[in-house]
C-alpha cells in the first residue's frame, strides 16, 4: 500500500471548494474529515505512482473524486 499525504493547508482550500460546490452541505464539510477521507480513500483506490496527487493534483479533479454522501457518512 501507498502512503499519500495532505497538508492541512491543501485540506482547507479543498474543504472550501466542496463548501462551494455542495451549498446545502457546507456546514457539515470540515477540512479534518476531508484529510482524513482524502488519505484513506487514495491509499485503497489510487496508483502508486501518484502519490503526491493529494498535495499537487488539481483542487477541481479532488472535488470530482469525493464521494460528498461517503465523505458525510449518509451513504444509504
């Protein structure tokens, strides 16, 4: 298994665009769950070969990959 990593910075600013993108939901989006989705979920899913995309992959491509009902848990 990879190990991927996120700055809390980079987890803010992506937190922030998932505010923006999922309005309703906004509330509930904070950056700690974000990092730690965003970790978990590459480490199972992504390429090794890109390990640094958490920390360098486009802010738009990371919103398009998150599961916003896993990320909040309210997956049925």
């Amino acid at each position: 298994m990879e190990c991927y990593m996120m700055s809390r910075s980079r987890a803010k600013a992506l937190a922030e665009a998932l505010r923006k993108k999922h309005r309703r939901r906004a509330k509930a989006i904070d950056a700690d769950s974000v990092r730690i989705y965003c970790i978990t979920n590459a480490e199972q899913e992504r390429e090794p070969l890109d390990d640094d995309w958490l920390e360098t992959g486009p802010i738009s491509e990371l919103v398009a990959w998150i599961d916003i009902e896993k990320l909040l848990g309210t997956r049925h």
